[in-house]
C-alpha cells in the first residue's frame, strides 16, 4: 500500500518544467465584466466575495481527451475551469494549459491538490503552474476534504504563503464526502474564500442548508457530481433509457442545481461538443415541469442504490453496521466512480463491523424509507472493499 | 506479458534466479527492489492509479506489472503496461509526454524528465518515477529506460498515421492519438490529430471504406450547409460555430481534414495534401 500511495505521489509530483506562455500576475482582472443575464445567453453569478463573475456552467476538465472542446467552450464564453494536479496523472493540467494559453487573462482557472502537509502543498503548486503556463491560480484547492481534521493549520499556511506570494488569488477546499461537519467547519476557519462540493437533486436536503450558509458567510460555492454519478451513462439496455436517455434528459439535474441561486457556478464534465452545447443552454433555461418528471424518473433508477441521508436506519441494524455510511461508500465507487473515496470510508469502520456478513442474518431489520435494497447494498459493499 | 521476455542482453539477470522478472531493479547496478512486486489489471487499476487510471482504460488497458526500486535514499518506480496494440501503446505514450520537451530516440517514443520517464514500445508503455521530487533523476532514469527498452519486444515504428502529416506548417510534438470525441465530435471514436500554424489536422480510420463513406454522411449531416470538394474519394468543406472552416475527406478507409482553419489558407490544398500522403 505504501508504494502504492506513493507512485501516486511521484506522478502527482509531476515535472520540472519550464513554464510556456506565462501571463504576468499584474495583468489579473475579474475573468469577466458582465452581469446576469448577458445578452450572449451566458449567465453570470458572483463566486462568493471573491469579485469574480464566473458562468453559472463551468467546465470540469477531469475527462476530457481532446482540448479542443476546451478552446471552444471557452471561446464559447465559458470561463471557469477546473482541473487537479492529479488529474491524468498531472497530464489534465498540461493539457489545460495550453488549451487556454491565449485566454487565460479572461478565465477563472481552479486546480487542487492532495497533499498533507505544507511543503508538499507549495510543491504540488509550482508544478501546477508550471504544468498550466501560468504564474498564478485563481482558485486553489484543498483536494478532496471529507472530516474538519483534514483542514489542517498546516495546509491553509500553505495558501495564505501562495496568496501572499501572488500564485494563487483564492483559497478553496473540495469535498464529496461529510458535507454536514466539513462545510460548516471550512466557513468557521474564515479562511476559505470557495467551496467545491458535490451538489445534485439526489442528496440530502440538508444540502441546501449547507450551501445557503456558507454562502451568507461570503464563501463561493462551486458545485461539482452535479449529474449524480453518471446520468450520461444510462445504458441503452436499462428500460428506463427511453425515458432518461433522450434529449434533454440529462440536463435536468444541471438545471436543478442552477436553480439554487447560492450556487455560484457547475463543473460538469465535459468531452464533446455536443454536450458543451447542451450545457451552454441550460444556462438559460429554467427547471421546469418536465424536468421534475425526469428527475422524478432517475429518482426510480437509483433508487435501490442511493442513499440520501436521511438517518431513519440509524441503529436498526441488529449487527450493528453504520448501513447508510456503507451504502453512501457503494455509491462513491459505484455512483461517482470514485472508489478509492468509497473504499476509504470502508476502512474508517471498526473491523469487527466490516466482517460482519448479512447472510448470517435470517432476515435483515433495515427497512430503508426510500427503498434502498440495504441487504445487497451491503453484500455490495463487501464485494468491492472488503 | 505473453510477449516480454528477456533476451540476450540480460543473461546476467537470468543467473540471479527467478526473481529476476520484468521489469526487475537489476537492470541497473546499484539499484535494488524494495517491496513486493505490483501486478494490476483493468478491474483494479483504480486501486493503484487513483484520479487517472481512466487514461489508461481508455487506451485498452490490459495489465500492469511493477517494482519500486531504491538506491540510497533515491527511488524509482517502475511499471510496464501492456496495451492490446502498438498504436494504443503510442497513443497512451503521446498522452503521457510533455509536447514542450524533446523526446529521446527509443522505442517508438521515449521521453526523459527530471523526475519522469517514459517510453512505449510494441503493445508496452513503461514509465519511471522518482523520488526525492527535489532532486533531478535523468541520469538513472535515463539508464533505466535505455535498459528497459533492450528488454521489450515490438515495434519501434511509429504508427503509419503520425508520418501522414505534411510537415510544412505542422507542430510535430502535438500529435496525439486522440480515444475519444476527437476533435470533440462524439461521432469520431479514435483519431490522430496534429496542430498546424493555420489549424488542426485530423486522421480517422475505419474498419471498411463503406463505414467510412457512412461516417462521412454523419459528417456532412452535422455540418449542415456543405459543398463537395474534389479531395481524394469525397470530400467537402463547410463551416461550424466551434470547429470554424473547415475540409473532410474520404480516402478508402481514411478520414481526414483539417478544422478552425485560417482564412488565409485553401482548405482544399490543404485536404489534399493530406490525403496525397494517405496510401
């Protein structure tokens, strides 16, 4: 495992390169001057007190293969960016990089990094901006944060040395995982000046709360899994496809996360485009009845699948599990793709707990309010982690 | 590894026992293994790659094998991943290398960094990373790879498409084997593209002309207002709010084109020198 761990360190650690194309940090200017709405169909909202006016649909560049979806988003107007060191191996930065070397005085980039403590922080930054051309980062984020612990005195010492060093304008932290106690907790430090979260009409309600506060405290709130793990992905074989897979379908849930006007900006991902065309014009449209009854629609197909929250199974396990922790980990590898996160979390459970097995219970004691198939999502669980 | 094996140059490894697999730390004096060996296949590639494992899956990732290798308080890690064909090795490589930094004659591509190396050869893409990140690496990454690269059996040929491209105006460090969207059009599953000063090139193959002919047809759907060229077997040009003017044709098999072309330069010269360079 430790070699593991840390082969991902030495790619994350990346390359020293010359930087390319470098924009001078004296000529930074908000990424752009207008206000909502803008007669281009862009809409723009304020991120958080940062003075930058960012497009409600930004573009999260995890996935991307060819950068000319990239160039063309953004001179479609787009211009919120997202990437991470780690990103294709810190090959996602590269490509980043050169796909908006023209433009980068007028677009927000955001990149992240992983690192635990202060010095690996400051290193991952400098390949960072040697890997996107650039001298500065607009945002930079604390990578993937789920417990308040995580935000260490150490890690923000490292953004506030990069602040007043002028490599990064903002600081951020992103989280997919424990909004209830992480998004609070970011907001009290006072530090943060964003907060990348998994945001989708799937999660639990409080959510909105969650968002609504930070947001009254002046911190921008950039959602990301704003699609639920792969809506795109609705197999042709599912017999909800008809339904979910035409035209349209898969914008709703963008849509519902627009309509939540303390969300300052999306990163959803994108790969060609015709899905920057589809999410260009969701930006102007609004979440109506129709996509309700498809939300309502993809609700049906996950369902027994997805945990929201809820905590009306707390205790009913005569074992003993935490079900709906083991259920939300399913969903981070099965959901999200992020397994690694969901494996994780797996792990934080006492081993007693982790071995314990539903088949030596004759019938299982969680009834699960929203449907949720406990007893195979946790064989599920089993399966994958254990 | 069906297809690795250790050939003459390393019989000094095969003495040492059957630990001495590929890849192996013994390929250069001084280094030793620390830890068990890795092997990693599609269904766990997450476990070890997590945040890119994707770009390997996409290129048809196979299997990984792999050591860590230390020497004093330095440490290489070392992995070799087998590809289902030489293109789709060279296409990982290209979506591995830095474009800004020249590339060292091995395999079909070789790259040495500071704290990276990689090359790809036959089916295999093999990569190094060392540690410490503060340090500069090249000289033992360097012997690594030069190693590694005796070792691995294929082709060094570069995949017929990259020697395609018309050189004139062409950035020979950007072509990519793009494995997905190229160019962002959802409908061309995999493609060579390359940068040029006046715009971007592309190449498409498909398993039969009738599929290409058929593809063309979805080309000139999606466009829109098209006109007929007289490039190759068919061909138009037409324009589009992303992809600017732009040329496609038909040659056999082969898509070509070139897209977000500037308004100084013949779109169709353009297309058929392309498609001259095109058996």
């Amino acid at each position: 495992m430790n070699e593991q761990s840390s082969r991902r360190r030495f790619l994350i650690a990346g390359l020293s390169l010359p930087a390319f194309g470098n924009v001078s940090s004296s000529s930074r200017q908000p990424a752009a001057a207008g206000s909502a709405p803008a007669a281009s169909g862009l809409r723009y909202r304020n991120l958080g007190k940062t003075g930058l006016k960012v497009t409600s649909v930004g573009f999260g560049c995890m996935i991307t293969s060819d950068p000319t979806v990239i160039e063309r988003a953004a001179d479609a107007g787009i211009n919120y960016f997202d990437t991470a060191r780690g990103y294709q191996g810190g090959n996602n930065e590269r490509m980043v990089g050169a796909a908006l070397k023209s433009k980068r005085k007028s677009v927000v980039v955001s990149s992240k990094s992983h690192a635990s403590g202060k010095e690996e922080a400051l290193r991952d930054l400098e390949t960072s901006l040697r890997e996107l051309g650039t001298d500065y980062l607009d945002i930079w984020h604390l990578h993937a944060k789920s417990r308040p612990e995580q935000l260490t005195e150490e890690l923000m010492e490292a953004q506030r040395v990069a602040k007043q060093q002028g490599k990064i304008r903002f600081a951020g932290v992103s989280t997919h995982a424990g909004h209830a106690e992480l998004i609070p907790a970011a907001v009290k430090t006072g530090h943060f000046d964003v907060i990348l979260t998994s945001y989708n009409f799937s999660m639990d309600p409080l959510m909105e709360k969650l968002i609504a506060d930070a947001r009254q405290a002046g911190v921008g709130i950039v959602a990301m899994k704003v699609m639920a793990g792969g809506f795109r992905k609705v197999r042709e074989a599912d017999p909800l496809h008809p339904k979910l897979g035409r035209e349209g379908a898969m914008l709703a849930m963008l849509k519902w996360v627009l309509k939540n006007s303390n969300v300052d900006t999306t990163i959803p991902s994108i790969t060609d485009l015709d899905q920057l065309d589809e999410n260009l014009r969701v930006m102007t449209e609004a979440f109506g009845a129709a996509d309700q009854k498809l939300l309502a629609g993809h609700l049906e197909r996950i369902r027994p699948l997805y945990c929201r929250m809820c905590g009306a199974c707390e205790g009913a396990c005569a074992r003993g599990l935490p079900v709906s922790d083991i259920i939300r980990y399913v969903s981070y590898a099965e959901g999200y793709g992020q397994y690694q996160l969901g494996r994780e979390g797996f792990l934080t459970i006492p081993a007693e707990l982790r071995q314990a097995s539903c088949a030596s219970c004759v019938k299982c004691a969680v009834r699960c309010p929203n449907g949720v198939q406990v007893g195979e999502r946790v064989a599920r669980a089993h399966e994958l982690f254990a | 590894m069906k297809r690795l094996r250790l050939i003459a140059g390393c019989l000094w490894l095969a003495a040492s026992g059957p630990a001495a697999e590929f890849p192996s730390c013994g390929l250069v004096p001084g280094w030793i293994q620390k830890g068990p060996a890795r092997e990693f296949v599609s269904d766990n590639l997450y476990d070890y790659i997590n945040g890119n494992s994707e770009g390997y899956l996409i290129y048809g990732f196979q299997n990984m094998r792999g050591v860590t290798c230390v020497s004093g308080d330095r440490s290489i890690v070392f992995d070799v991943s087998e590809l289902p064909d030489s293109e789709s090795a060279y296409g990982l490589f290209t979506s591995n290398r830095d474009p800004r930094e020249p590339l060292e004659k091995a395999g079909m591509g070789a790259q040495v960094l500071g704290q990276r190396a990689i090359f790809a050869k036959g089916s295999y893409f093999v990569e190094f990373a060392a540690s410490p990140p503060d340090q500069d690496h090249r000289d033992a990454l360097r012997a690594f790879l030069l190693a590694a690269e005796k070792l691995v059996e294929g082709t060094t040929a570069l995949p017929d498409p990259v020697g395609w491209f018309p050189a004139e105006g062409l950035d020979h460090a950007s072509i990519r084997l793009v494995p997905q969207s190229v160019l962002g059009l959802s409908m061309l599953k995999r493609g060579y593209v390359a940068q040029y000063e006046f715009g971007r090139a592309v190449i498409i193959q498909e398993s039969s002309p009738e599929l290409a002919s058929a593809l063309m047809g979805r080309l000139r759907q999606r466009f829109g207002q098209t006109e007929a060229a007289s490039v190759a077997g068919e061909s138009f040009t037409g324009s589009d709010k992303y992809l600017g003017r732009l040329v496609f044709f038909r040659k056999g098999a082969f898509i070509g084109g070139f897209v977000n072309v500037g308004e100084g330069q013949d779109l169709v010269a353009s297309a058929a020198a392309l498609a001259a360079r095109i058996p």
